[in-house]
C-alpha cells in the first residue's frame, strides 16, 4: 500500500543544461523552470556567502559585495562550481515542484546538451549524477542524446536504455 501511495505522488523532471541557460521540466506537473543560470552572492561580515538572487533575478542585482556566478560555464566543461550548481538545482527543483508535505523526492533525468563530444566521462557523469542528488533527487539517470519529449516520457524506460 506505501508503495501504491508514493507511486501516487511520484514526480519525475527533465533537467536540461546548457552553459546559458537551465530548463527544469515537473514532467506530471508540465512546470517550467526555464532561466539563465546565475547565482547572485554576496559575503557578509563573518565572510559566509549569502544566496542573493538565482535565475534571471541574479543578473539584475548589483552591487559593490555582489558576485555573479554561472555554475554551468567552462572552457573545458559543462559543471565549473559544483557547489553553486547544487544550490541552483535545489532552487529549480523547489520552483517546480511546489513542495507539498506529501511529495517524495523526485527521479531526475538530468541532461547535458552541450560540451559532449565524444561523450561525457565518468568522472563528469558522477559529477551530474551526485550534484542533483545533492540537491534533492531520490533517482539519477544522465542522459545523453537527442532531447526527449514530454509525450510518452517514461523515466523507467530512460534509465533502462542509459545504462
């Protein structure tokens, strides 16, 4: 019966990342995060970091104690600052799922659309996989390819032709 009742409320998303820009899609929900891929910080006086603004709001603040930063833009790579990822991850989530107390963690198909030739490495694979468990993912499958469509997504059969 719990298991019925978690089959209930389960949420899948669809997490696409490119180095300008980041599209979270609830895939039951049909939610839509889709923003630039800024944290604004700042460091107050004990020298702890302070979560500004994220998304498009980051890239109106100003400031002399602000910094910008983009957690996805790398020359090399797709993930520059695994830290400041997770915490957009977790603010992307929340902004798609409308966290209710009845809602469990949600399976994540997380897709890198660009910086993959020759495909990722598993070192990068591991990276994306743990950074949205990190911010909040019960499931974790990297998906590599064409973009998937919301009609007839099945997180189930994703993972299965992933691995």
């Amino acid at each position: 019966m719990f298991k019925h009742l978690i089959d209930y409320f389960d949420t899948s998303l669809y997490v696409q990342i490119w180095e300008k820009r980041i599209k979270v899609t609830n895939i039951s929900a049909s939610d839509i995060y889709d923003e630039k891929p800024l944290i604004a910080i700042s460091t107050n006086k004990k020298g702890n970091k302070i979560i500004e603004a994220i998304g498009n709001e980051a890239s109106l603040v100003s400031g002399d104690n602000i910094e910008i930063i983009n957690p996805f833009s790398h020359t090399r790579s797709l993930i520059s600052n695994f830290e400041m990822g997770e915490n957009l991850l977790k603010h992307t989530f929340i902004r798609v799922l409308k966290r209710s107390i009845f809602r469990p963690a949600p399976k994540v198909v997380i897709h890198p659309m660009e910086k993959t030739e020759g495909g990722l490495t598993n070192v990068e694979e591991r990276a994306f996989r743990e950074l949205a468990l990190s911010a909040g993912a019960r499931d974790v499958v990297v998906y590599q390819g064409h973009e998937l469509l919301m009609t007839g997504f099945n997180y189930e059969d994703i993972k299965m032709r992933s691995e």
